[in-house]
C-alpha cells in the first residue's frame, strides 16, 4: 500500500507498521530532524499524569511514547494494532503491559481510564470520529483526552515548502534509512490529505467531547489538541 486515503483497510495499515517496526524510531527521528522528541515531551505536558493515574497510550508502537508516563507513577497502557510493533516495544520494554486492538473497538470496559493519549495514530485509524468515541467509551467521567497528530502549518509560504519536503524530500530520505520506504510515501500522503485544526476539532466535538482545543507545534507541522469527556 503506497497511496494514501482516508478510507483505509486496516490490515493494509497494520501489515504496513509490521514492516517498520525494526527501524520505527530511528527513522521518525530522522524524517522528522529530532523533532519527534519534542513533539512527545509536549504530549507528556499536555496530558498532565499524575502519579496512580491510569493512562491509555493508544498507537503506542514500540513503547517509547509510553516510558515518560510510567516515568511519572502513572500506570500505563501501551496499545496498538500491529503485532510486529508489540513484538519489537516488548523486547525493549518487556516490564509495560502491551496490549493489541484496534482503536474502533478498544478491548478496554467502560471508563477505565483517567486520561487516554494517541500521537501519531489517528491519522491511521479507519474510521477516526467512531476511535474518538471509543476514546471517550473508556475514559471516566472529567477525563482527558490528548491527541497529537500532524497538520497544517500556519504560515502560507512555509506551508508550500512543507508539503514538498514531504513528497520529495522524504521518501528519498526514508529509503536510506527504513526497512519499507513503501510506507513512508502512504504516511506522507496521508499527512497530506489530513483535515487542519479546526476540521479535527469538529471531528473531536462531533465524538462527544468538550473543552476542545489545541496547540500548534512547530509552526502548525504539528497540532496537540486536548478535550475532557462531559
């Protein structure tokens, strides 16, 4: 699978991060000049854990995005759909409690979580307002949500030179240094074509949630946006 649609299949999507699991982290570190590091310092901000908290870590990959929270005294769920990404996290971090499912049908009861966070992953999910809702399915009254996702850049001239950075800049880039360079044209495409600010919001509120709002990340590259189940 090498283009991008909204509509995906997500077997296709799944089979796809199998094939980058290896190199997952390095290559986001590299795409993206180390900015990624950042971006997740920024969630781990957002989200405001607190010590006994129990936190989802939806699209949690290999574990890296969930090691900051247990860090924090938070007891943390790391999810995802791709068995070779919770193959490659277990064996780096084989003490978190790595789960597999898929975002539209959380394998989690109702209101378990106090927060629950998904960077980079949404974009991802087949159906992304019925994974908001399942969000808020397992989130406990009052709790957060924080999500953390590409966008667009704010500023119109940068915005240009985004997007060819991204279609071609990166997957010259990607076949240097990822073991599926394939992938790496469908993300970027996918990026794309991913509504702004404002449209995730709507999807946000549309999903049930409240206080919505959001944060743009380097330029508008990428958006935090934060809600809170009613």
């Amino acid at each position: 699978m090498t283009r991008a649609s909204l509509d995906k299949k997500p077997h296709e999507v799944a089979a796809m991060f199998d094939d980058v699991a290896e190199k997952y982290d390095l290559t986001n570190d590299v795409l993206s000049l180390g900015q990624d590091r950042a971006w997740r310092r920024a969630v781990v901000a957002a989200i405001g854990v607190r010590p006994g908290e129990r936190l989802l870590d939806l699209a949690a990959g290999t574990g890296t995005s969930s090691e900051p929270f247990r860090a924090r005294g938070a007891f943390v769920v790391p999810c995802d759909f791709s068995l070779g990404m919770l193959r490659t996290g277990r064996r780096a971090h084989g003490d978190l409690p790595f789960v597999a499912g898929d975002a539209t049908r959380l394998p989690f009861t109702d209101g378990v979580f106090d927060a629950v966070t998904i960077s980079f992953g949404l974009r991802n999910v087949h159906d992304p307002v019925a994974g908001l809702r399942e969000m808020l399915r397992v989130t406990r009254p009052g709790g957060r949500l924080v999500v953390c996702e590409f966008s667009h850049p704010t500023f119109a001239p940068f915005r240009k030179v985004y997007v060819e950075y991204l279609m071609r800049a990166l997957p010259p880039v990607a076949r240097r240094v990822s073991s599926s360079p394939d992938a790496y044209v469908y993300l970027a495409e996918s990026i794309r074509a991913w509504p702004d600010q404002p449209g995730l919001a709507a999807w946000l509120r549309e999903a049930g949630w409240s206080d919505v709002r959001w944060r743009n990340l380097s330029g508008g590259i990428v958006a935090l946006h934060h809600a809170v189940k009613p």
